[in-house]
C-alpha cells in the first residue's frame, strides 16, 4: 500500500516523505534526538551515534541560540570558505565533488552562512564530541591526513545514503562509529603530546615479530594492517614494506587490525593502536598459523 503511495507522488515530495518516515522510526528506536539538533524539522537520518541534519534546517528560529559540533560534509562546489576559529577545513585528500570541515561549537548562524553556497549537511555525533584543531593542520604528514580521510569519509557516507531517502545500512553505520572512535583517539594523542604550537610527527615506528604456536620466530611472513573501521574491505589493507621476522613500518597514530600471513594462511588479527602509550616506537608479536 505505502508503495502505490509513493508512486503518485512527485519525486521531491516523495523523498520527504521517505525522510519523515526515517526520523519517526529513528526516534522510536533510539529515543530523544540529541540536543543540539532537537527541534530540528528535516533530520534526514538518525540512530544511537549520529544525526544528519540539511544546513539549511538550522535557520530555525528554535536552533538559533546553540552551537554544533559535528562534520560538514558539502556535496559539490562549496565555494571559498577559510577555516576560522570555530569551523576547520579538512587539508587532506578530498573524494570526489565532497569537502568537509569540523564545526567546533559552531553558532547556528554562521553554519546555516554555508548553506546558500552548496548542498550541506551537518552530522553531529550524539556523544558530543570535540576534536583538536591540529588533527586538521596542513603540514601533518600526508600518509597522517590520510588516516584521518579515511575516518572523515566514512562518517560522510552516512549523508550519502540518506540524503536519497535510504538509511545507512548496518557496515556504514558501523564503520561511522569506528571511524569517530579513531579520530577521538588521533585527536586525544595530539592534545596530551603538549602546548607546542609544533605537533610531534604521529607516524610510530611499529616492528613487528611473527611466531608460531611453539613460540619459535618464523621467517617470510608478510604482515598487513587496515584501520578498524575499514576492516572488513581489502582495499584499504596494507601491507609492510619488508618480509618478517622482525619487519618494520612507519604507521600513522591509530586504531588498527594487524595480522600475519603465512604461505597463504592468515594468522588471528589483533588490535594494535600505535600511539597509545605516547611513545615513537613499538613492538608486537603476532600469531602465525
């Protein structure tokens, strides 16, 4: 019934339509929208972590007085807009016709300013969360800002999806959560490693040994390693420059799978987060097969 519905309707208002559904079933779900966007009359997506609001929807009279704090994710030309003390554009590799900024605390009209240039949408994470200013510097090592697009890409696909009216499927959603998770890690390193207006290098130096179920090392494994929110696609597995054992490789501050492979074999993946005890090196042993 609901299908011959949506069939009569024009395009535009079907869409709607669909959005409404979505933030109804959401709220059902996962309860009281989260503060900064209550009030907010288009959410086009929503579950336990996030909530996609259009840029234009914080125009509301109710919104004006709060501030955001989420990503900014414009689909198309967004024009020239400069980084300012409360709105950070991401330096690193773009995809496609997307750029992304991280709104600090960011007053609704200076946000809803953006939304005449472009397509914008806001996606604030419900667990409040700030990041540091440095994650987005523009003299951090590429392969570093790398890292960080990665995250930022996959929190942006969750306006990819909705904004045609589908809810992100399960692996987006999940991959979103990671991905937050890790830039939260990134930026937690940068703001303990001190007041210097010169961040550290937040490459680490991982060496890894490769033994088998007596404990003895073995030779001529390779050793591969993917950010935990992208563990499931092989296009973003790497792999060490060398064979093991031990083999090394500079690797950017994070959360990661790890895992040796022996003569076509994959050993267990562990959890290796470089950067977790603040130190320029380290050293894990991983299982062989």
């Amino acid at each position: 019934m609901l299908d011959r519905i949506l069939q009569i309707l024009h395009p535009m208002t079907r869409t709607y339509v669909v959005f409404t559904f979505v933030w109804i079933l959401s709220t059902v779900l996962f309860g009281k929208q989260p503060a900064q966007v209550e009030n907010a009359s288009h959410i086009v997506f929503e579950n336990e972590d996030f909530a996609v609001v259009p840029l234009g929807d914080l125009g509301d009279s109710r919104l004006e007085n709060r501030s955001f704090s989420g990503l900014l994710v414009f689909r198309g030309s967004s024009g020239p807009i400069e980084s300012t003390t409360e709105v950070w554009k991401f330096t690193g590799p773009q995809r496609g016709s997307e750029s992304y900024y991280w709104a600090d605390s960011a007053k609704a009209d200076r946000l809803t300013a953006f939304s005449g240039r472009s397509h914008g949408f806001l996606v604030v994470s419900k667990s409040g969360e700030r990041l540091d200013r440095k994650l987005f510097a523009a003299d951090l090592p590429n392969v570093f800002k790398e890292s960080v697009g990665y995250d930022i890409q996959s929190i942006a696909d969750l306006v990819a999806e909705s904004e045609h009216g589908m809810p992100p499927g399960e692996t987006e959603q999940d991959r979103a959560r990671a991905a937050l998770q890790d830039l939260s890690f990134k930026s937690n390193w940068i703001s303990s490693s001190g007041t210097s207006a010169v961040t550290p290098s937040p490459l680490v130096d991982v060496t890894a040994r490769t033994v088998g179920r007596s404990g003895a090392v073995v030779q001529h494994c390779t050793v591969w390693f993917v950010p935990l929110a992208w563990e499931d696609d092989k296009h973003h597995w790497k792999r060490f420059d060398q064979f093991s054992s031990p083999t090394s490789q500079s690797i950017p501050v994070g959360q990661y799978k790890m895992w040796a492979n022996h003569n076509g074999q994959d050993g267990t993946k562990s959890t290796v987060n470089p950067g977790d005890d603040h130190k320029p090196t380290k050293s894990i042993d991983l299982d062989v097969p």
